[in-house]
C-alpha cells in the first residue's frame, strides 16, 4: 500500500486541477513506480476476489465453449483464473478482448484496465475500441488513467506503446500533471524514446501547457523523422501560429522529409483564412512536384484555398483537372460559384453532379443557400428551402441562418415566426448562431419585445454576440437609454463590451444625427483602455452619411486621419456618399485615385459607390466607365446606374440596361422599378399625350408592390401633366405610406395652386399641421474656390444686395428673350406682382445667381437644391443659361439638370 500511496496523492491533485491552464514549468525528475514488476507476475497477483489457486489444470478447458457460459462477475473471474492456470501464453489477441468485453460488460472496468495494459500487445485502434467499450457500458474515461497510476505504483513497467497510449490519453482528457511524471520519469531513466512516443509528448505539451514545448520537444530530437516534422506542424496549425508552421514547412523540405496529405490539406486551410494566396500557390508546386493532386483532401483544400482567395478561375481549374471527384469535392466547387456569384454556375455544377450519380447531402445546399442569401437573392433562398424539403432534406442550423438572413432582408416577419417554430420544434436552439440570428431578425423588423424575449430565453447561451445584437437594435432605433441599460446588465453578469459593443452605439448615435455624442463616445472607448479601431471611426463617418450630414461627417473624416486611421472598403463608400450628396465631384475624384492606388476599386461596394458619386456629381461618362470595368456586377450595381441615366432622363439608355440587367440573370426589386419608370417618363417611349396611362399600366403588371418611391414618381409625373384626378390617388397612398414626409404634401400644394384650388391648398396645410408635418428648410448651395456658399430660405447672405441687384438685371434681360415669371408656382393667395417678388427669393436663383458673380465665365455652375426646383426656376435657369453664355448644372431632390443654351437635358420633364 506504501507504493500506491504517492499516487493516491497524485490522483486527488490532478482531480482538483483538471480544469487549469497550467503554466510553464521545467520536468520534475519524478519515479512513476519503485521496484520493477513483470506484467506476467502482475496478472499472477492480480486480486480478484476469488480463491482459484484449487483449481486443477484440465485437458478439457477450451477457452471458447467456457466463455459461452460466462452469465455473472464470478462467472468471469473463473474463466480468468483456469485461462492463467491453463494457458502459458497471453499471446492470442482475441481471447484477450473477449476476457477484457466480458469484465466490462459486468462492470469490473478496474479489472478490464489492468488487463488491458498488461495483457496482450496494443495498438490505437484496439486502444480506441477498448475507450469505446468502455464509456458504453458506463464507465469513465479517468478511471483508465487512475488504473495506470495504480500499476505504476507496484512497479510495472510499460513500454513505449503504452506510454504513448496514455500520453494521448493525458493530453484527450486535458490533465497535465500525470503527462508530466511520465515525461520526467523518462527523462530521469535514460529511455530511448521512439519517434511516436516523441510525437505523443508534443501531443501533449501542445494541448496541456504551451506550444513552446512542444516545439522544444520537437527542436531536442537528434534524429527528425517525418511523423516527428508532420506532428509539430500540426500543432502549430491547430493553435493558429500561421507563421511557425511556415516555418517548419520549409526546414522540413530542406530536410528531405515528406509533408503527409493531411498536413499539406491543413496548410492550405490556413492559406484559405488567412488570406495567404501566395504561400497557397508554394503549396500548389510542391503538391505537384511530389504527385499529391491524385488525394481528394489534398485537391479539395485546393478548391477552396483558391475560392476563398477570391482566385476562382484556379479553383475552377483544380476541380477540372481532378480525374475523380468525391462528394466533398462537388460541394468544394458548388461553394466557391455560389459564394463568389456565379449562381447559375453553382447550379449547372449540380446538374452535372448529379448526372454523375454522386447524390448531394445537406452540405450542397447549404452551400445554395448561403450563396444565394449572400449575393441578395433572397427569394431564391425560400425556393432552395422549398425544393430540398420536397427532397427530403430537413433544414438544420446552418440552413436556417440562410435562411433567416432572407427573411430579414426581404421584411417577411410572419415566415420568420414560422422558422423560428421550426428551430423550437426541433431543438435548433441549441446553436447560439441560430439563436442570435432569430434575435437579429426581430430587431430589425422593429419587434424589439419579441427580440427582448427570444434574449431572455437563452440563458446561459448568452455569449457576447447576443448581447450586442440587441444593444445595437435599441441603438439603431434610437433607444439609448435602454441600449446603455443592457450594457450596465451585460457588464454585471461579466461580460466586458468590446469594441463591437461601442461601435454599435457609435453607429446609432451618428445615424440618429448625434454626432457629438457619437464623438464623445470613441472617447470613452480610449478611456476605457481599447483603441478606437477603423470600424469606430467608419460607424461614426458611415452614420452621419446617412443621416445626411455630410459636412460633419467629413470633418469626422478629417479627425480619423488625424488619429492616423487608414480607411477601409466601407469608409471609403461612406466618404463616396458624402461626395454624391454634396456634388464635391473633385473630392469624388481624389478618392477614386486613392481607392485605385490602395487596391480597393476591386471592391464592388466602392465601385458602386464610385458610380452614384459620379451620377450626381454630372459625370455620367465617368460612371459608366466604372461600370464597365466591374466583373461581378450585383443588383445595387446595376440599379445605381440605371438610376444615374434615369435621373439625366435617358429614357432610351434606362431601358436598354434593364433589358441588359435581365439578360445578366439580375432580378430587379423595387428600386429598379422606379429608376425605370423615371427614365421612361422622360422619353418618346411611352408617349407624351399617353404617358400617365401607361404609367398606370406599368404599376398595376410590376411583380413587386408598389412603394412609396413608385408612387412619388408618379404623382411628380402628375404634377408635370397637370393630371389632379390620378394625382390626387396618388398622393392619398403616399400619406398613407409616408405620413410625415413633407415633400409629398408640397408636391399637391403646387399642384392645388396650379388650378387656384385654393380650398384644397389650405385642406393640406390643416393636414399637415394635424399630423405634424414641417416643411424643411429650404436650401441650395454653390461652391466657388472650393468654399461652400449656402442660400437657406427665410436666412440673408452677407452678399444679398449685390445678389438681388445682379438678379433684378438678369430677370430683365431675360423678359426680353420672352421669359415670363410662373406665378402658379407661388401657393399662397396673394396677387401676381407679389408672387413675382417671392419667386425671385427662391434659394435656387440666389445660388446660380451668385455663381456668375464669382466664378470664372467659362467655369460651370454646380448648384445643389435640397427639394424639388419649381418650374418657374428651372425656366429662369434655362433664360440664364442662354443670356449669360454659361453651362449650369443643377441637382434638386430628384434629379439632375444640365442647362445650356436656354435648354435643359430633362427635356423639361422633372
């Protein structure tokens, strides 16, 4: 008993311990055991609880009918004690496992063990088959560990298997402590380790303490063997040092070792996440040069190095020059289609694969989904869930976050309830990815009750993830106290916000038009001992974008280069939004010279960003240009353009790159509709004298709804027709669908004051006050020596005098050449000498007027209007135009004008 006593110690030790990181320590020289004992002295002493030293030896014991009648624990014993009396040699495997089965199957696990280790030679797979066996019947993993203590404690002495067994064991179960005494015991005793014990050591100080270990394990071997250079790589792979296994990779080739398929597999997964396309190329040549292309793992990891690299066309290439094709590889070359774009090749790929007999699991379409929900073609998820429901596919975790990320974009909250019966039904809540992608599509489909109860249900799947979902879903809809409340809570169950908490309420701040406090927030963040990163600055710049305060949000910019900030894809587009809105087509320009010298006009959210930017800066030519060189166009690509014609009135052009759009595959929303329906109305197209019934017409065939921006184009093409009836039908639904946007009320305003419905006009005033409907302010600007001059309605310039005393000529002038002043355009009731007054205040004028004051005589005038320019300006432009000899280029709230020689690019329909 004093020889078991240590381990007895050692045993409560590594109990208490199991859970901890040990650091590092050097090796102990500690004895695992004191006097040597023989496994067969062992198994002669082995206490069994039964008395068979009576029993006799028999020339009828055979092994095999006696085991037939084993039907207890003592029943087993017996068979043991006549197998030790009888037999001289323990050298049949299978008598062994059949002992070993039956004391397990009794639950004498102790006595299976013993056996186990000294009974018969072992190898990892009769290891594995034994654990198996073991943990069926109930028994635990430890107690294996626990024996060998035990045994080494009376002395026995195992071999280099069975210590690189149990090594694996230690380093499975995470226990240092015994894997140490082994290694220490080894050390003190001299042993010659072989090249798998060594492995089994890394194994082991890889997993249980620091990889250094492992490493200094591998650098103390004289003599390094391949399995030796194949494990220590490993290591490093599975513990993300990228760099180190490099390293070895390399010594490893100049050692004249042979990396194993599944290390080069492995390698080249790395160079898939970490973005190492050049190290993946190396790895190519060197799977080429020694004939690993014919492995399917090695291939596959191929496939997808060069698909996730954006390099498909090598993908491609890989996957044919493959002479066989598994499951793994289809679904490889399915993904990197679906994934980068190529939809209706990701689908030709499952044609092709199915008329190769190789049937498509779950993985397939998953792969469809993600594709396809990435790319937005979110109505094709719901198809691809239907169609592999009605093959006998069930959606798992990874389906219904496809699919959930659909229903969020395309706004369908009853089918998302539906889903998230499903996930409860069958007990998909489990997956935290799952759970926090129900949260997601509650948040933004404004259910921040049913959001907050999906949150409270999760409990201890609670991760970080979660908790800023929903933070940032009080946080977008403005609800910062609440958002700061959750944070408070977070923190008290110990949980620290990280940076993605912060730049979620950034991002809300900014968006809800409160940029000091946004501001005043990256400063908390420093404060609190993190380092405001690219995304903070970005939530900050992006956020007051699209808020529509562009000037802050360049100033943001400013300060983020100041903090030496390098932009990314998303800020750029941002800065790109600020350009477009302000017209800064200089500004626009020195960006897209940036974006091409950092590598990030291969981003399809730049360039389609660098698109509007041109749209509405009046550089069509330049935007088309951009367009063109974009390989992988998406449906925002190809909308921004379509836009961007529509809003020049290039009716024929509009059309012809819908017809173009269709032929790409590209299915068309809502928003492309519109650009469509505004460009159309602009041309020959639809007809003048029928356009509004064609309109009409084109509304009621549309596969989507109609929504408010289709319903605003058509009431301004009411407006411009003079059509009250249709008008006045559309307006209710626009009130209906944007009861606080004021332009609409404006538009019917001008339109009642057209036909002096003068009644009408104050009923819209009233509505409008009932609501609570405030016009905004009015505002243009010109810029003149890259200084902004802003004209608010209802505000004086400091320049006012010269201003109006230059206009007072130029209206002159302009009467002459047979200008009349639009005093329909003036919706108040007051006589036309005094209407003539107010329209010469419009903001517009003012804007053009100081332009030609300032600005050079061959220089055009670039003003931006924040409303719809009224027909008595755009008339005075036109005049101004032709008197003063000058190009004037004018964008108001919905499109943009270029005026020249008294004529105007919209063809006087706006």
């Amino acid at each position: 008993m004093d020889r078991v006593a240590p381990f007895q110690r050692y045993f409560t030790l590594s109990q208490s311990q199991n859970s901890i990181k040990p650091k590092k320590v050097s090796p102990a020289s500690v004895a695992l055991g004191p006097a040597l004992i023989s496994p067969a002295t062992l198994l002669s002493n082995l206490s069994l609880s039964y008395s068979w030293s009576h029993l006799s030896p028999s020339p009828a014991f055979h092994f095999s009918d006696d085991l037939k009648e084993v039907n207890s624990l003592e029943s087993v014993k017996v068979l043991h004690a006549r197998l030790l009396k009888m037999s001289n040699s323990w050298s049949s495997d299978s008598m062994t496992k059949s002992l070993i089965s039956s004391y397990v199957k009794f639950n004498d696990f102790r006595a299976a063990t013993m056996i186990f280790f000294v009974g018969f030679a072992r190898n990892y797979v009769f290891w594995s088959s034994f654990l198996d066996e073991l943990q069926s019947c109930g028994g635990q993993t430890r107690r294996v560990l626990e024996v060998f203590g035990e045994l080494c404690g009376k002395g026995v002495v195992f071999d280099s298997k069975v210590l690189t067994l149990v090594l694996k064991m230690c380093a499975s179960l995470m226990d240092p402590w015994l894997g140490l005494q082994i290694h220490a015991d080894l050390v003190k005793k001299g042993f010659d380790l072989d090249v798998h014990l060594k492995c089994a050591l890394m194994n082991f100080y890889g997993r249980c303490w620091e990889l250094e270990s492992a490493n200094q394990v591998f650098n103390e071997m004289v003599e390094k063997k391949e399995l030796a250079w194949n494990e220590v790589i490993m290591l490093n792979l599975r513990n993300e040092r990228w760099e180190k296994a490099m390293e070895l990779f390399r010594g490893m080739q100049f050692s004249c070792a042979k990396a194993y398929a599944s290390t080069v597999a492995k390698l080249l997964h790395c160079c898939s996440k970490v973005g190492a396309l050049e190290e993946g190329k190396q790895i190519h040549g060197y799977v080429l040069k020694f004939a690993l292309e014919s492995d399917l793992l090695v291939s596959n990891s191929l496939i997808n190095m060069y698909s996730r690299n954006n390099t498909l066309e090598l993908a491609r290439r890989v996957f044919g020059l493959m002479q066989d094709h598994n499951l793994s590889s289809w679904n490889s070359i399915i993904s990197a289609y679906a994934t980068h774009g190529y939809l209706n090749d990701a689908w030709n790929v499952l044609k092709e694969m199915e008329s190769s007999d190789v049937k498509h699991d779950i993985i397939t379409w998953n792969c469809l989904l993600s594709g396809h929900a990435l790319h937005g073609s979110h109505k094709a998820v719901l198809k691809i869930l239907r169609r592999m429901q009605v093959v006998g596919f069930r959606p798992n975790s990874s389906s219904i976050t496809s699919v959930l990320q659909a229903v969020i974009e395309l706004g369908i909250l009853k089918f998302g309830r539906e889903i998230h019966g499903y996930v409860t039904r069958n007990e998909l809540d489990f997956d935290a990815y799952v759970v926090t992608s129900l949260l997601d599509m509650y948040v933004k489909h404004n259910d921040i009750g049913k959001a907050k109860a999906v949150f409270s249900c999760m409990k201890n799947k609670r991760n970080i993830v979660a908790w800023n979902t929903l933070i940032s879903g009080y946080s977008f809809k403005g609800l910062f106290d609440d958002a700061r409340k959750l944070m408070n809570e977070m923190e008290e169950e110990g949980i620290t916000p990280d940076l993605v908490t912060w730049n979620s309420l950034i991002s809300g701040y900014s968006m809800w038009g409160k940029g000091d406090d946004a501001l005043g927030l990256i400063h908390q963040v420093k404060s609190s001992g993190m380092s405001p990163n690219v995304v903070s600055w970005t939530a900050l710049v992006s956020g007051s974008s699209q808020n529509g305060s562009y000037r802050e949000s360049l100033e943001f910019f400013s300060q983020m280069q100041r903090e030496g900030i390098r932009p990314n894809s998303v800020t750029l587009s941002s800065l790109l939004r600020n350009c477009g809105g302000l017209s800064l087509l200089q500004k626009g320009k020195e960006i897209h010279s940036f974006s091409i010298k950092n590598g990030f006009i291969e981003d399809v959210f730049v360039a389609t960003a660098l698109i509007d930017m041109y749209c509405k800066s009046g550089n069509l030519k330049a935007a088309y240009e951009v367009f063109e060189r974009i390989e992988n166009k998406t449906l925002a690509t190809w909308n921004c353009l379509i836009m961007g014609f529509a809003i020049y009135g290039l009716g024929k052009e509009v059309v012809s790159l819908f017809e173009q759009m269709l032929g790409a595959d590209i299915i068309p929303d809502a928003i492309t509709f519109t650009a469509v329906l505004s460009g159309s109305k602009n041309s020959d197209l639809l007809g003048r004298a029928g356009y509004l019934d064609e309109a009409w017409d084109f509304m009621q065939s549309m596969p989507l709804k109609p929504d408010a921006t289709i319903w605003g184009a058509l009431l301004g093409s009411c407006r411009i027709h003079k059509n009250i009836q249709l008008a006045g039908i559309a307006s209710k639904k626009l009130f209906e669908l944007e009861p606080y946007n004021s332009a609409n009320y404006v538009l019917m305003l001008n339109l009642y004051a057209m036909f002096d419905r003068w009644g009408d006009v104050e009923r819209i005033k009233d509505l409008m006050s009932d609501i609570g409907v405030k016009n905004g302010q009015v505002w243009s600007w010109v810029e003149i020596d890259q200084i902004i001059h802003v004209f608010c309605a209802g505000e004086n310039h400091p320049d006012e005098g010269e201003i109006y005393y230059e206009l007072y000529h130029l209206v002159s002038e302009m009467k002459k050449l047979g200008y009349k002043p639009d005093v329909k355009c003036v919706y108040q009731n007051i006589d036309d000498s005094e209407k003539e007054k107010v329209l010469l205040s419009h903001t517009e004028k003012l804007a053009i007027t100081y332009g030609l004051i300032k600005s050079r005589s061959i220089t055009p005038i670039r003003v931006i209007k924040n409303s719809r320019i009224c027909p008595d300006c755009h008339t005075a432009a036109k005049y101004m135009s032709l008197v003063k000899n000058r190009e004037i280029f004018l964008r108001d709230g919905s499109r943009f004008h270029h005026f020249s020689e008294g004529k105007c690019s919209c063809n006087d329909c706006w």
